[in-house]
C-alpha cells in the first residue's frame, strides 16, 4: 500500500522544500566540522559556504510562513547541527569572512590608539616646554596618556612606560592642585616621557618598516 505524504501540488511542494531546507543544515554542519578540523582549504570553505548561505536565505524566505522558526524546525526534526544554526541563522556569513572581519577591527582599533596615545606622549611634552607645570595642569595629561596606554593590548604588560606613567601619577596625587613641579622634577618628567615615546615606538609591531 502506498503512503502519499501530500495532498495536493502545494503540499508536495512544500515538504520539498522541507527536505532541502534539512539537506542544507546537514551539508552546513559537515562543513563547518571538516573546516574546523582542517579538511577543507578556507577557499574552498568559503565558495562552499557562501553558497550554502545564498541557498538558505533563498528557502528560509519562500518557508518563513511554514517555518517562522528555523531553530524549532531543527528541534522539530531532531537534527544536532549547532554550528550550521550559528552559521545560517545567527551569523549569516562564512567564518572566515567573521574572521577577517575582526582582525581588521582589532587593527583599526589598536591603530586609532596608538595614535591617541603619540598625540597624549606630545601634548605633555610640550606643554611642560611652555612651562605648565602646575600639578592640576600636569595631572590631568598623565592621567589621559596612561589611559590609552592601558588600552592598548599589543603592548608589553610591563612596558616601561605605563610604569613611569604611574609613579609620576602617584607623585601628583599626593601634591596639591596649586603646587607646581620643581625645574628639577619638571625636566625629569620631560626626560621620561621622551624615554617612554622612543620605548613607545619601538614596541609597537613593524616599528621602522
């Protein structure tokens, strides 16, 4: 006897559609598991991935009355493929794209930074060359050097730089907002600045290239 799973053209159409909706979660997951594992180029990962993801974006839009929801059709059909959900639903890109993504994030992040922290490394040299050398004047500019400094990562954790920052820091907060540096103390500070820039330039990757 023969079981008919459909009534009509519609309803054949649309578990059709169901068993290519299910086929392209399990060829995602396979994917993903063969790039991470190293079976795959990450060229050919992504040509193969990019498809996949243009596929699915294609059925989950003619599906979104039948399935509003691809993680329950998932459950529905007991299927295990958590990075093909991560992959299709949640990031909608291949890995690789996510990958290049960040990095050239992370690059943007650490250049813009860097050039914080040479305009904080000149801005208090110079104003202790125009003689501003007031504890309330002087604080404020170390305090701002050393916060960009902390933030950026590719830095050594005990770069010399944020040291001295902070003893000087420490220095100022024990003096009053009036009191200014001596000749003597102003003309150190401007020495160790100068030292922590040049320090500041050498550890920075690709210095001098």
């Amino acid at each position: 006897m023969e079981v008919k799973l459909w009534n009509d053209k519609r309803e054949r159409e649309m578990y059709e559609n169901f068993a290519e909706l299910y086929a392209i979660i399990k060829a995602t997951e396979k994917l993903e598991k063969a790039y991470i594992r190293d079976i795959v180029t990450s060229s050919e990962y992504e040509n193969e991935c990019h498809k996949l993801i243009a596929h699915f974006k294609t059925l989950a839009s003619t599906l979104k009355d039948t399935v509003p929801s691809i993680e329950r059709f998932a459950d529905t059909y007991k299927m295990d493929c958590p990075a093909a959900l991560n992959r299709l639903v949640t990031s909608g890109v291949p890995a690789t794209v996510e990958h290049r993504a960040a990095a050239f994030a992370s690059t943007t992040t650490s250049a813009a930074i860097v050039a914080e922290c040479v305009q904080h490394f000149i801005t208090a040299m110079d104003s202790l060359k125009l003689n501003m050398v007031a504890v309330d004047q002087v604080h404020p500019l170390l305090s701002d050097l050393l916060g960009s400094l902390s933030k950026l990562t590719i830095l050594p954790p005990d770069f010399e730089g944020r040291t001295k920052m902070k003893d000087w820091i420490s220095r100022l907060s024990k003096m009053g907002a009036a009191d200014e540096l001596t000749e003597q103390q102003a003309r150190q500070l401007h020495f160790d600045l100068e030292s922590s820039y040049n320090s500041f330039m050498a550890a920075l990757p690709n210095a001098g290239t």
